[in-house]
C-alpha cells in the first residue's frame, strides 16, 4: 500500500488528547491518529464485492437529500414475489427458471440493502441524525 505524508496544524488541546490516548494504549501517536482517522472517515466502498462498487462509489456524490432518498428506499413488489420462491425452494419444488429469477431477486434485494446502508451511513457521516432501520 502507498503511503502519502501530510502536514497538519492541530490544536493543542487536539494534539494532548492524542497524545495522552497514544500512551495509554502503548501506541505511536502516528498509529492512534490513523486509526482516529480511519473511524471518521466515510465508509469504505472498496471493502464490498466488486459488482457493488461503482453503485456505492456514486452514493458519495449524491447530495443530502437524494441521499436520504435512497435510505428511505422501500424494495419493489417484485420481493413479494421472493417470499413464495423461497417457500417453493424450502419444499423442494422449483423449476430452473424459477430458481434463475429466485437469484436476480436475491441480488437486486443485496444491492437495494447495501445502497440503503451505505447511504444513511454516509449521512451520519455528515452529521445527519439517521433513526435506526
């Protein structure tokens, strides 16, 4: 992994504060720094499958609003139709196609949920109060 360096003035209040956790936790100022700043950063995308990325990627422009858009998102009646699919597998009685279909809905309902959670992550990210699911 690369690295880049970056200056940056703290105050000292700031700066004591991590200095004092550093030491507590037998640490590097460095190491408690990036760890403080790994959970305050958004939430990583890269750390989902591949097929999911570039969807998620593109949440991080939205604004606020089309944000709170997709966390309020509702799945389509289409998922209805998931429930009697699975009842179906669960006893043994699909036919291919039906199990073809049961996949799509399976991976569009795995898309749908991680573009809600990436998105009301990201506003609580940016300081929106997100209620829980």
């Amino acid at each position: 992994m690369s690295t880049a360096t970056l200056t940056l003035a703290l105050p000292d209040v700031l700066y004591q504060r991590l200095e004092r956790a550093a030491a507590a936790t037998k640490q590097s100022l460095e190491e408690v720094v990036l760890h403080a700043l790994r959970l305050g950063s958004p939430p990583a995308w890269e750390d989902v499958p591949p097929e999911h990325q570039l969807e998620l990627a593109a949440l991080e422009k939205l604004d606020d609003d089309a944000l709170w858009k997709v966390a309020k998102g509702q799945l389509s009646a289409d998922f209805d139709r998931r429930d009697a699919l699975l009842t179906a597998s669960a006893e043994g009685r699909l036919t291919p196609a039906e199990r073809v279909e049961l996949e799509r809905l399976r991976r569009e309902e795995d898309s749908f949920m991680l573009r809600k959670a990436h998105a009301a992550a990201l506003l609580q990210w940016r300081g929106k109060p997100v209620p829980p699911p």
